[in-house]
C-alpha cells in the first residue's frame, strides 16, 4: 500500500505492506484523512515520533469481526493498555502506556490502510458525507469544551484563534451562548466565522480592553504561547480558562496571576465522538465549507505545503486513488 512516513526528519511517500489486524482489529481502507497542526507540528519533532502520521479520518472496513465489514467508520485515537487504573476507570485516553493513532508509537492514516481495534470505531451514518466525516476527530475535541465548562446563555466568551480547530469551536460555542467573540490575526479565516454571524475582531485590536468588559471564560487555540498569555490578560478575575493548545516550545508565563484573580485554568483534549457524530447528523454544526484542498496521497508535499499557509484552512487528503 502507499503511505507517508516520517522518518524524524523528513516525509516520505513509501510503499509498505498492508497491515495485518490483530485479534478484535478490523482493517480499514481509508478513504480521505484531514490535516491538522499537531501533524504538522510532528514534522518540527513533537514527540519525536516516527512513522504514518495521521489521526482524522473516515475509511470503511474491510475485514473484522462480526458485522464491521463494509461499514464506513471514524476511529478513537487513543488505544489505553485495558490494565491500569485509568483504564479500569474509564479513562483510557489517559492510559500512560497508551498509544495514539499517528502521534505516538502506533501508525496512522495517511496511508491506504490501518488498523484499530474494534471498540474504538464509530459507524458514520450515510447522512454524514465523506467530508464532514473527516472533522469527527476534531469536533469531538471542540465539543469537549462544553462537556468541561457549563456555558450559560448570555455568558460572555472570548475564543482566541482562528485556525482549524478555533473554527469548530466557534461552531459549538455559538449554539450554547450569543456573547461570543472570536479573536484572530487573519481577516480571511475571521470571514468564514463572520459569515455565520458569529463577532470577529483582530487580536491587534484587544490589548487594551476595559476591565469591565473582561470575558467570564477565554478558551486559548492559537497553537502559540503568546495565545495564554494573552488569555491570561483578558479573563476577569474569578473567571476560567481553556487551554486548547499544545506548544513545542516552553512558556514564559508569570501564573501568579492565575492566583492574584483566582482563575480556573483547564486543559481540554480529546471529546466524545458519539457527540460529535449527532451533531454532525442533526446539521448543527456544517464544517466541510473549512476544506481548502483535497490532495492525493502521491501530491502530499503540495498538500503539506497548502496546510502550512497562513490562510490555509482544511487541507485534506485522498488516500484511494
């Protein structure tokens, strides 16, 4: 089969040997598999992994046990021991010996084929098309906000970033509250939200906001570190931050604001695909209108290149030729 490996320095398009699944794995064939930051920051040596990155995706099974041939499906991406105290609790996704789908010791979906165990594959309903498909993974993780934080109707929310990630949440947060305001550096990516009626503003113009206006909860998903600090600076005292992002470089943060004014910080992962699967299905949330390129496997350079602009959305590619 084609994949991409990454082999700690460079990406490359190989041929490898279709993977055999294990005792309660199916094999599935994937159809297109989505782009996004943490991939490409596993190019710049986050996690020092090596090997198929990707972890979005919707593929069909191929073989597997029971009735799981010929479904088309998405995947959980982590895969817990089954052992440890946090796998007996439900919480494998906080296994430590866990591994993660194309971010840590276990191949991904930027090939023709891979493998899972059954338990953590979601049939897609055929009233999901193949693209929105692709932002199950993604969504999930934007949804897992509300499942964190309770959002009352009229609470005021700051979203910083508009990138991939920030565009989900936008959706998500906008059905819970109508005080929204999404914070970004890109008036092209701000427009998608603008659109949808959703308030914009430009990070250059917020250093200087009124302290009565300081929002009750800023959810941080710039990908940078400068995006905390300036969460840190616009919360309002006895308010809540979500930390979406994950950043390869240290932060030089002075937390004892985090004491001073009493704020929550809390980080936020992975969410709950099922959810993400009913809001997909309901048309609450329509992400495909994000994709920006859809790429062949053998153009991934192009495609990786089009993902790292700066204006660059939803880069997806087409694993079946």
């Amino acid at each position: 089969m084609n994949a991409l490996w990454f082999d700690g320095k460079r990406l490359s398009l190989r041929e490898n040997k279709i993977p055999r699944p294990e005792k309660n794995e199916a094999l599935i064939q994937v159809l297109y598999a989505g782009i996004c930051n943490t991939d490409l920051e596993i190019l710049q040596g986050y996690l020092n992994f090596t090997g198929i990155p990707g972890h979005e995706f919707i593929g069909r099974v191929i073989v597997g046990p029971g009735q799981w041939p010929g479904k088309r499906v998405t995947g959980e991406i982590n895969l817990g021991c089954g052992k440890c105290a946090s796998c007996k609790a439900g919480l494998s996704r906080h296994c430590p010996n866990r591994t993660v789908l194309g971010i840590s010791n276990r191949n991904g979906a930027f090939a023709e084929y891979l493998t899972l165990p059954v338990e953590n594959l979601h049939p897609v309903p055929k009233s999901i098309s193949d693209l929105d498909a692709v932002f199950i993974e993604p969504l999930a993780a934007s949804l897992r906000i509300l499942d964190q934080v309770k959002i009352r109707k009229n609470q005021s929310v700051f979203l910083l970033g508009d990138g991939k990630l920030s565009q989900l949440i936008a959706r998500a947060l906008r059905l819970e509250t109508k005080k929204l305001l999404v914070i970004g550096k890109h008036p092209e990516k701000l427009q998608h939200l603008s659109r949808l009626g959703i308030k914009t503003a430009l990070a250059k113009d917020l250093m200087k906001i009124d302290p009565l206006k300081k929002p009750d909860l800023v959810i941080e998903a710039t990908g940078r570190p400068s995006g905390l600090q300036m969460a840190l600076k616009l919360c309002r005292p006895a308010g809540t931050i979500v930390l979406k992002s994950t950043f390869q470089q240290s932060a030089n943060l002075d937390l004892s604001q985090l004491v001073v004014d009493e704020i929550d910080l809390i980080g936020s992962r992975c969410g709950e695909f099922g959810k993400a699967i009913r809001y997909l299905q309901r048309g609450k949330i329509a992400p495909a209108d994000l994709v920006c390129g859809i790429y062949q496997l053998e153009d991934f350079q192009e495609a990786f290149k089009r993902a790292s602009s700066k204006n660059s959305l939803k880069v997806i590619l087409q694993c079946q030729s």
